[in-house]
C-alpha cells in the first residue's frame, strides 16, 4: 500500500511539474513578441516615356538653331537596378514644320538625331530635398539631307560629334539649383557649362485650395546661363572664324529664362504650355555671330519663343 501510495505521489508530481513547465512555456509565447525574419528586397523599377514637344523655334543651349517652327520627339526610359542607381537612355530628334527651303534641305524634314546613355545617383536626401549626380554620353548626328558629294559616303558626309557630361540638381522646396558640364571630345574639342535655377509650384498648394482641377495644375519656371571654352563658344554660335580668334575668350555666352503651366491630365501623361526668352550676354560674340549659321540655320542675338510639351510616361 506504501508502494501504491508512493507511485502515485511520484507520477502526481511529474504531472504537475510538467503542465506547469507547458503553462510556461504558453505565457512565455503570448507575452514575448515573435521575431520574424523580414527579406529585404532591392527595389527594382523600369519606367518608359515618350515625349513631344512642339515649339516655335529651335533653340539648344541659348543658340537659336531655326526660328520657325519645329517638333521635338524623344523617347526615353530609366532603370533604377538598386535604389537609388540608375541607368537610361533618350533617342530624341528635330523635325523641321516650315515650308522654307534652304540650300541644306530644312523644309519637313528630320535634320537632327541625338543618342544618350546615363547612368545617376541620389548622393544624399532626406523628406523633401535631395540631391542627384548623373555621368553620361551624348551622340549628335545631323542629317544634310542628301549632299553628298560624289564618291564619299552618307557615313563619311554626315557631320556628328560626342560628348561626355556630368550633371547635378538640387531638389528642394524653395528653389532647385542644378548644373551641366560636358566636353565635346570630337569636333570641338572644347568644354560646355550651364548652370540654373528652375521651380515648379502646384496650383492648388499654392492657394491653399482643394479644388480637384486646380490640384491637377502646375506652375513651373526655369532660368539659366551658360558659358565654355573658346573653341565650344565658336562651334555653338557659328563665330567667324577669323574674327573669333581676335575677340572671343572662355566665358559667359547665353541665357534662357523660361514659364509655363502643365495640366497633368492622369498620372501617365501631362500637356505644358511654355513661353521663353533667349538672348546672348556676350557681346563679341554678337557681334561676329553669322546671321545664317552653316547657310540654313538662323542664329538670332535675342528671341521670344515657346511652345506646347505633351509627356507620355508608362
């Protein structure tokens, strides 16, 4: 009987001890929170575009190319393989509108087709600013428009050049300063800066409004100067030759100050309407401008131009 009431008391005891260990092991669970392995994945988005510009001249680093009408389609995408690293390319090119004809062609026709390889970075940012810098390669192709000469090819006769470039901007909400530097390595030979301020303001922010059109709407505005080495300002302004080497030196060329509204009419694509002014600061270089520059572009000291931008982004 001692036996029997020894067993019992001992198997009691294990069965206590154990749904009290298991009583423990429960509580433990629920007041303890769970760690869960999160996989961090690097984001990875390819977004593609295509745009149109329809303006009433051609105007390219404060040098008026045409002053008659021109359209200006590109399209472009971008590949951000590891936030915030990205890579892209643009294939932009001018269409002449104007019925006038030159020598060189320039009546309805695609004079201008232009290559682009980048690759950027955000260098620093926090909820509202941020700062980009972006290295990249530019290939300029123009097209003569069936001048050849006998004997030599359309590879050979079409005039082109390449440029390395760098960039930078400066996001923020007061106003965004921004930067190019590039060097022309095959005709030119020469170094090209530009340097800027540009600000959008959405409409209905900016009257403190709810109004669902007005949050579709916005300002923007752009100004800029810029400048380059002796052989760049020749090359860009068509400079007589013999002249230029007595009066022109590196320094200040051009600038642009530009306005206009954009109606973003979904989240994929917009229309912006834009009024500018260009005008050259450099006074030698006004004056030894040619007025037709390669005998079928106009290069005008000073010009009100604008347009309308259509923006189609997927």
């Amino acid at each position: 009987m001692k036996k029997l009431m020894l067993v019992g008391l001992t198997v009691a005891g294990f069965a206590t001890f154990s749904f009290a260990s298991e009583a423990a092991k429960q509580e433990a669970s629920t007041t303890q929170p769970k760690q869960e392995v999160v996989e961090e994945e690097e984001e990875s988005s390819l977004e593609l575009g295509f745009d149109v510009d329809f303006y009433s001249a051609y105007v390219f680093r404060n040098a008026v190319y045409s002053d008659r009408p021109v359209a200006q389609p590109c399209v472009w995408g971008d590949w951000t393989i590891a936030d915030p690293i990205y890579i892209g390319f643009y294939v932009w090119q001018n269409y002449d509108l104007s019925a006038r004809r030159h020598e060189y062609g320039m009546r309805g026709e695609w004079n201008e087709t232009d290559y682009n390889i980048h690759i950027g970075t955000t260098l620093w940012s926090n909820d509202d600013s941020e700062l980009t810098l972006e290295f990249g390669h530019e290939w300029y192709t123009y097209n003569l428009h069936g001048k050849w000469e006998d004997g030599v090819s359309k590879s050979k006769d079409y005039p082109t050049t390449y440029e390395f470039y760098v960039k930078s901007e400066f996001e923020n909400p007061i106003v965004t300063p921004y930067m190019l530097w590039s060097w022309d390595y095959m005709r030119v030979n020469g170094m090209y800066l530009e340097l800027g301020l540009k600000k959008e303001q959405n409409v209905a922010e900016l009257f403190d409004s709810e109004n669902d059109t007005l949050s579709k709407l916005t300002l923007f505005a752009d100004w800029n100067v810029n400048g380059g080495s002796k052989k760049y300002l020749s090359y860009m302004y068509a400079v007589d030759r013999g002249e230029y080497d007595k009066n022109e030196k590196t320094g200040i060329a051009g600038t642009t100050i530009k306005a206009g509204l954009t109606y973003n009419v979904c989240d994929h694509f917009s229309i912006s309407g834009v009024i500018a002014f260009t005008s050259i600061l450099n006074q030698s270089v006004r004056d030894d401008m040619e007025e037709d520059l390669y005998g079928c572009l106009e290069n005008k000291d000073d010009l009100v131009w604008g347009g309308v931008q259509a923006k189609l982004s997927f």
